[in-house]
C-alpha cells in the first residue's frame, strides 16, 4: 500500500492543481500468491497461500 501512496505523491507535486485533477481509486489486493514451505520436496500439488497481490 505504501508505494501507491509514494506513487501519489511523486504525481501531485507535478500536477498544476488549479488547471487539473485527478481521482485515485486502488483495487485491494485480491489474487492470491501461494508458496510452498521452506524444505518441502518439489510435488505434491499447490502450496498455501501467503499473500495476497493487486495485479496491474
């Protein structure tokens, strides 16, 4: 979340705010990334999930 609002900032320093606007609207993160434990043999289907990502 922290690099949106780094990302927001670094463009509403360049922005002219009396000539223009702009509306942020982020999705939360929705997709899951799974991953297997550390010292697990490769098989043995699809990990858990461990976080969860905005794809963009």
């Amino acid at each position: 979340h922290e690099h949106f609002e780094m990302a927001r900032l670094v463009v509403a320093r360049h922005l002219d705010l009396k000539r223009m606007f702009a509306i942020w609207r982020v999705d939360p993160p929705w997709q899951p990334v799974t991953k297997k434990g550390q010292g697990q043999r490769m098989g043995g289907g699809k990990g858990a999930i461990d976080h969860y990502v905005t794809p963009i």
